[in-house]
C-alpha cells in the first residue's frame, strides 16, 4: 500500500484525484494546493486530507509518494523536494519549461535514488500499448515507418497557447515520446513544417496550429506526425507502424457503434467531442503502472530521462520550424 | 438526495453497491444481506452502513429508495415490502418466476402508487438507446424488420441452468423487452426453434442452448432473436431496425481497435471475451435513470408491466419450442 | 474450348453473353430468341450468330453447352431437348415452377447422363464462397446457427410478382440454397412468419413482402433468414456462420470506401442501390464454374438436385406462411 | 466514335487494349509495338489490326487518337508526331525523363491545338475522385492537411529501379499529382526524407525505398506522403484530406469482405496483392475520361502541363533528399 499525497487540485489534480481514491495499492492521503479551499474540497470528496504546506507533503514518515499536478513552473521545485525527502514521485510533463533546467533537475534526482516518472499518459492507452505489444512481438519485423496522427478539436484559448511553449512543446511532445517509444530508440533529426491556419493571433505569437513532422532515425527508419490543432470532427488519434513484415494500426476511437443507412449513404458515429474523453482511462492506467513498480520495488515505466528526450526533439523541431531544415537532435547527454 | 438500501450483497449487488456510491444524487445509506458478513464488507467498501434486518431497510423515515438484487425467489416479497412502506424500487428481473404470482405482485404494489422500476438494464445501453432514439426520430420510417443477437460467451453452470426458467425466461426475455422498446408495441404471436447443441445435459433438462425466435407484431412487423449460449469468440449483442426508409445496427461491440495487417489478411481485436465486460455501463445508466425519474417526480423508464410483458411473450415462447407452432402471447390484462 | 449457344437474349441473357464472349475457354457461336431481331443484335454485339430455330441450337455437331436463360416456362422443355441431344446445359431457376414437373423434368435428364446445372450464382459470390470456404476447412467448428439476409433494395413490379410464384419461390429460394450449400446437410422442417407491408396490392395477390424463416436441420442445427423487398438503402445481403468454435461472416457490401467526418458523425458510402450491381461479378463466376466442369470432365458445381431441394423447401416455406407452424419439408426422393 | 491507335503492346499496353475494345465510344483500329509479332497477338485478340509502321498510326484520315503507351523513352517523340498529325493523344507518365526536354515537347505540343493527356490515372480511382468532390463541394471547408499513403507491395527488379529516376520521379510522382489536383493548387515548397531499408542495393544505386515526403502550399496548408517500396501485407494506398470544418478519407481497400471471430481476435480479407489488382479499374476510367473529352469537345482532364508540375515537384523532391532541406519547386513557367 502506498501513501499518496497529491499536489495541484485544478482539473486535471481532480482526474488522479478520483484515480487515487480507487486504486486498491493507494492509501490517498493528502491533497496540497495554493487554493487550500480547493484542496480541501477535493481532499473531502475522496476521504482524504488537506495539507496545511508542502513541508506536511513532502514528510517521509507518512507519504510514500506524490502525484505533482501542479503548475508547470513549480514542477521542477517539487522534483527536487521529492528528491530530498526520499519520496518517489510521478510528475506532470514537462519536468521544466527550459530544456537546461530540466536536465539539471533530472541529475538531482537522480543522485537521490528516488523513483520517478513522468506522466507520459498516452503510453498507457489500451490500443496503443497493445501496439507496441505487436512491435516487440516481432509481429511487424524491424519497423521501417510510423505515421502518428495528434488532432483537435479546438484551438486552445490563445492565453493558454502564449505560456505553452508552441505547439512542439505543448502538443507534438507526447507523440514524439510514442515514436521514441514504440522505435525504441532516440531519432536523430527532425523536420517540421508548421503554419497558422486556425487564427491569425497564432501567428502573432509566434506559434503554428497545424504541422508536419519527421523523424529520422539512426537506422534509416522515418516517422512521420501531424498535429493540428483544430477539427471540425472531433479529437483524433492515431498510429501505423510499418515493418518489413506487416503493418499495425492503433485506429481512431469512435464515441459509438450506431450505424443509420439510408439511400446511398450510411451514417455512423464519429469521434469524441475532446481529448479528455478520448484520453480518459490512460490515467488511471499510467498510475497503475506507477504504483505497480513502486509495490513491486522495479523500475518505473516512463522514467524522467524520457521526459528530458522527448523535450530535447520538441527543442529541435521548434528550430526546424523557422529553419527550413532537417535539425539533428542534441540530448546532451 | 434519495437515500438508497440495498438488498442482496452478491456479484450484482456489489456492481450496484459501486453505482450507487458513485451516483451524486444517491446517499447509499445500508445494504442488506441474508449473509451479515457480506453486507458488513460491501457496505464498508462504499461508506454505507449494514442493515441488521430487513425491517431497518423498509423504514420510509431514512430511506427511500431500494435496490433489490438479492435471490430471485425473494423478489416479489420485497416489493410488497417496498409497497407496504412506501418506498420507490428498482428490482432485478424477474418479478417472480411464476408469471401468475408476478402478476399479482404488480397488482399490488401498483395500487400503493409506489414508483417501481424493473432492471431492464440493456435499454440503458449507450448504442440500442442511440439506435431506439433514430427509430422515435423517424429516421426509419414506420418499423418493419427487428434482427437481436444474444450469443454467448459459455453456458453457465448446470446447476444455474437447472433453475432458470429454460433459455427463453432466463436470457431471452432481455432481448423480447428491447424489441418491445424498440418498437413501442407487444407483439401478438411467438414462434422458436430451439436445440441443445453444446452439452447433451441441456436437453437432459429440457432445455435448449441455441434457438431462433419470431415476433409478430399487430401492424405484420416482423422480429427475429438469434439466442446462443455458447461462441468461441466471446460475448455478442447486436440489433439491427428496418423501416420503410432505412435502417440502423447497434453493431457487435470490439474489445479494442488494434489491426494487424500481414500477408492477405489482418487481424483485428475481437469482442469482449465475457458477457459482463460489455454490459457493465448499462448498470449505472439504469440506476442513473431510476434515480432521475425519482429526483425529478415523473415516471421511472421501465415499469414492473415491462416486466410482465417480456415475461408473458417468454412463456409463450416456451411453449412454442414444444409445440412446433407460432403461440399466441397472453399478456392477461 | 467448349462450343455454346445462349437462348434468351432478355436483360439476364444480354449479360450472360457478354460472359460467354469474355470466358477463354468459351467459343461463343449462337444466340436464340423468340423475338429474333433482339437476338441478331445481342449476337452480333459479341461476335456470335443468331439462330433461325432450336433446331439449330441443339445441335451436338456444332454445339457442346446451352446456356437456357428463356422464360421460365421453357425452361424443362429444353433442358429435356439438351438431354436428347447430349448437350450440356446451365440453366436458370427454376427448372419448372410446378415442383412436381420439375422433379420429372430432373429424372428424365439425369437419365440421360448430360452434365446439367442449375444456375444458383450467388454460391459464387467472392465473399460467400470464402465464408463456406473456413466452414469446410473446421474453421468454426460444427455449425449451430446461420443467419442469412436478402433484402432489397425496391418492390418488383405487381405483373412481375403476379408470376413469381411468391416471395420463397422466387427470392429466399436463393438463400434456402446457401443455407443447404453452406450446412453441406438438408434441412427437415421450415418455419415462416410474412407480411406485405409495401403496398397493399401484394396481400390482395396472396403474397408477403416481408419475412422470417426459420430452417431446422437434422442436428438440431438452425437458419435464420429475413427476406425483404423493399429498403431504404440498397441492396442488402448478409451471411453469418456460427459453429461451436467460432463465426464467420460475409458482410454487407459497401459500394465504396470513402467517409466524411464531420461533427459528431462520419458518413460512409452505403450499399449498392440495385441488387445487379452486388451480384454482377457472380454470373461470370458461376459460368466459369460451370465451364471448367466440362474442361476437366467432372461434376458440375450445382446440380439440377440442388435446384429442385430448395424449390422442396420453398413449397413447405409457402405452406408455413398460412399454416402458422413448422412444417415438414418433402424433398420426394 | 474515335478511331483509335496503341503504340505499345506490352504490359500495360495489353490493359489499355481491353479497355480500348470495351468502350462503346472508341473504334479500336491499330495497334504497334516495335515487336511485330506482339503487335499482331495482341491486335487479333481484340479485333484490331496491326500497324506496319508508325506512318499508318499517325495518319489522320484513319486515326482520331493514339494511345501512346511504348517505352518511356518515346513518349516525347511520339507525341511531337501526333501534334505533327494533328491526332489527339493519351500518354503515360513521364513526358520525357528529362524534365527540359519534357518542358519543350509540352510547349510544342500545346503550340499545335491538338488535345493532350498524361495518363494519372489514380485521379480516376472511384474512391479518390469522390473525396475530390467532396473537397470541391465545400463540404472540409478550406483545406489545411493532406496525407497519402503510397505503399508496396514488393520491390521491383533491381534493373528497373536503374533506369526509373529514383522512388520520386517513379512512384512518389502519382502522389504529387493527387496532392496537387484535391488542393487545386500548386505545391511552394518540398522536403524528403528517405533510406533504403529493404535491399542495400537500393542505396548502392543511389534510390530510396522508404520515404517521407512533406509538401508546403502558398496558403500554408501541408501535405505528408509516404512512399514505401516493399510492405509485408500487400499493396496500401490511401488519403486523407483535412480541413477546417471536417476530415474525408479515401481507405484502404480491401480485398474481400469476410470475418472470422475466434477466441479475443477476428481476421478479416487484408488488402490487394499486388498493385494492379488494385488500381485496374482507374485505367478504363481514364481512358473513358479522354475519350469523353473528345466526344463533347471539351478540355481533357489532365493536362500535359499537369504531368510536367508533378515532374517539377519529383525533381525538388530528389533534390531534397539530399540536402536535407527544404526545397523551393522551380515550376519553370
């Protein structure tokens, strides 16, 4: 059994807040937040506490673990508290907004020995990893090309878009973290073509709302992804992998399974309307995961080095952007 | 705020015990079961209390609302209960075995005026609701042809088998109700064919495990139910409505949404491997309606005369697979 | 090189020849009709000659095969000629509409040793040979349950209906058919509810629009078929197999594969808009099945046999729809 | 009626003699193949008859059209004769392999008045073209994404990939074109990354056969193609189209319709085998498009000035692959 304490009690604090309190391994017993009215609201309806301050939080004798839900630019400071306190952690992506931030951050961390992981949700999606299954199956032969798909359905607001990093930091981030993933192994450079299509503001900013990435990696091996930022059908996502043997397909998710035929056309249920729909179950299941090696005293599946990667090719493809040409990756490491 | 006993700790109880917490407008208060342990357990699960008796559950001073999922044959004696007290409930079906004794338990409790629901939890399905909503919408035309599929995944347990009421009261009966929804209508005639296919025991028993119904209804529509017990490739629901001017399938429902494509074929996640899996939303939905109509004083979606109905055409069905012909359906009011 | 002459250069005929002209085993030499001009222009059309009788048609010096695709009251009288002959002969169902005939018809030809077949096309159907193709190989398992659909897409004309002989005769003949071809077994009994729910004119011809049957075979084993004239969206055929180890299905066809999405929903391409369009590529099939017979000197694929059984089940099927019950089906041999 | 003559009786001659035969518009005159004997076979099996030379084929008192489908390296000399002769001509791809030397015949050719296409025929693919019209009917909305899958299913010969002008200029060629019509517009920019991932003397020969091609238009929008040579489950070709109101798709088309349910997976008929059986049908739809323009006098549908824009693209395409950047298309005009 794990002791939890959470922190961050905003929409996304109340999903692993829900999460928490029904995992059967977690003994969910803190909830911190800046707005200790929130904290204790969210705290009351899973039968947990509210921390009257971090120093309660990050207190060994009665937490095992912090789930950190709380504004980017606090993650890195709560890391390295974690890290003091000998208390494992799963932490929201990204570990730090500045790429050189985050890898000192990740190198304190490390020293201290704890576990923790970033929250590289998507991972844990049923058809995703059922995926990846295939790839390491040998099902698919070495894998020659991936084609990811990371759509809509709207723009965010443009004051959330000014503080996000772009699109590449922001968006794009997670799925060059699948590609990383299901290749196992680091690309070496990235091309991205980006525009603003959606709304001229975006292009004042100086960001893009629909792009065409590739990765190449070191054995030859592309991966192509496009992000968009608007649908006018939904949230959509999905995945091919190609190997010299065979093909599989993570296909986009239908809300439903109702087809109407009528003349010469059928209509069926289409995608869902948001991405924390669509998303939904890969929380609880990247907890699970977490938890699960922390019982079983192994290693975390998404470790904070897969964090540092994923941001270092979101670094690289931002250059791309303005560069017009294919950017090899630094890890720096 | 309806606050909500429970009877019956078992395997559906302790599904319903879950929505029951989980329901906002619910205050799980007591569960009850003929083992005191049971309840004590479940009820600790979800913050509700133990009944010592059935007399602290039909109390109308704390409670007002019971969840009967305890053994069939307790069914009716608990309605009367409920009706005695003045209590709204939601019970499994069915009402009672003996479709006299049935009848006579509607009688009664519908002269108390209490608001009672019987637990036709596969109207609530997200698909067959979306599929009833076109056919209400028109965009069938007037009905003309209903196809049902209720297959598998394995024949259960002899013993259960033993007391069932045969494959037409025990697992059919859901799908007469859906067709009756459906459509809006009672069918006048029934016709089955029926065999035991899978284990010579079945017939020992007088029962079938495969059969092939035939509705007809008072306008010469048409329904046909394809009832299994058994597939090698788990659980399989599907429905099918013609009209005049189309027609709309709330189609088999996949376990997942991987393909694998290699040499001439692909391969595709198949069904859910048990019957649960896949009906396992529909339990909330129901309560979900059942405590809506409460909260919101109208009448409950499914009345105890539903029951009846779809009992009434199981009995006739019964018949028919000995008699060889198409049997009148004697609703008897 | 097989040398055949083609009587009957209707609409059904006019395809047929264009089959006869493209088949490279077949050397195209004759056309007969009653109206002759129709047959000079079909003959010249694919570079064959019209016949000035049927004299000239049977005719074993210049001719090895006749394809009859004449009205279905010449159908015996020259079926018999082609035995006197010693011609091979494909001909249309069915070999007479009184079964009684037809039987006669049967004995007499088969007593001549001609290679004769009944034109049963849609067991060449890409997609229903593969589907009987897994059932042959164990793939399922015994068979349990077959649900077969034949729908649509739009009433035939009354003066057609008028001669049919009926919605069994003429259209779920095709499918008692696939069902006896499928089950590779005879079915004992036959069940059907009908209505005519299109126009009222074809109840006041004593005929149903609208139907469900049910076949019982020998091992308890059971069909499902519904049988609609009339949709909103096509033509619609359909076959699932269901055995103890799995099922097989040979879906509705679409006429394309392009959908919209859009909102909340996707739009597909529906199904073919006549019942021609689906099954064109099945009479090319069923000739060359019948063709590479003759090449190779051995059976053809679909007896004059096969034609007269499920002409039996369709006269008990015809019996079923007045009597209300399941009725024995009389194969007279 | 257009009195019609093929120069090339190979492969895809063969094709192109069929669909000549078959349609009603066209008298099939000549055919000429430097291989006489070819020549002769092939004209016979159509009822056509075979040229002496290529005086008698570019003769305008008997020849409406010529079909030009001879060796890549006649194509330009070809059609400078028919512009000569004042006959019409459909040619296959490229114009010349030289992109000058294609740019010259063009502007000669248009300098003479007759009607010219080059044979794309996947634009005639009945998926693709209704995804074209649903772009042309407004129903996306202003496109921003386009992604097209160009995939397998073998590598050809070694000795045809010497002389094909490299994966761009030989396949990836068709999917520029595609991307160019559904826009209706003209491609800015390109950039390519790509390996040999199948056989190392694909690299030996400085080809690719894996690749990942990015195309930028003037108002932004972006399309993503991958090229793959060799792909273990036949031959995958598909587009997506995405704009700001909705998504169209033109799938992967399968071979067949059948679905085996077993245990937790179904198997279903995979994709085509080889190309041909895929793309076969576009052929007779291009030829019918041609023909359809001289018929009513209108313009063709793809121009000669088409196929030079697609070269134009190829030729920045292999350009980038080498320099890893992205590459200005230099249209020329």
């Amino acid at each position: 059994m794990q002791r939890f304490a959470l922190i961050g009690a905003g929409f996304i604090g109340s999903v692993h807040a829900r999460n928490l309190a029904e995992n059967p391994d977690v003994d969910f017993a803190l909830v911190y937040d800046v707005d200790q009215e929130r904290a204790q609201t969210l705290a009351q309806t899973h039968g947990a506490r509210a921390a009257q301050d971090l120093d309660e939080v990050f207190n060994p004798e009665h937490i095992d673990a912090v789930f950190i839900a709380s504004s980017t630019n606090t993650h890195a400071e709560n890391l390295r508290r974690a890290a003091d306190a000998g208390i494992a952690a799963l932490v929201e992506k990204p570990i730090d907004m500045d790429l050189a931030q985050a890898r000192e951050t990740v190198d304190y961390v490390e020293r201290s020995g704890i576990r923790a992981m970033v929250n590289f949700n998507r991972r844990f999606d049923r058809d995703h990893a059922q995926l990846k299954h295939l790839v390491d199956a040998g099902e698919l032969g070495p894998l020659s090309l991936l084609q990811l798909t990371s759509r809509g359905p709207a723009l965010p607001p443009l004051e959330y878009l000014k503080v996000s990093g772009g699109q590449m930091r922001d968006q794009t981030v997670h799925f060059f973290d699948l590609a990383r993933w299901i290749f196992g192994a680091d690309p070496e450079e990235v091309f991205v073509a980006g525009s603003a299509l959606t709304d001229p503001r975006v292009a004042e900013i100086g960001d893009v709302d629909t792009s065409a990435a590739t990765l190449v990696f070191g054995t030859g091996a592309l991966a192509q992804i496009d992000s968009v930022r608007h649908t006018g059908y939904g949230y959509d996502e999905r995945i091919e992998a190609l190997g010299a043997d065979g093909m599989a397909e993570s296909g986009r998710m239908r809300s439903g399974n109702v087809t109407l035929f009528h003349g010469a056309q059928s209509r069926t249920d289409g995608l869902h309307a948001n991405w924390f729909e669509r998303v939904q179950p890969t929380y609880a299941a990247s907890l699970g995961g977490f938890v699960d090696a922390l019982e079983r005293g192994v290693d975390v599946p998404v470790s904070l080095r897969d964090g540092l990667k994923a941001q270092a090719i979101a670094e690289a493809a931002t250059t791309s952007l303005s560069s017009g040409r294919s950017e090899r990756i630094n890890y720096g490491f």
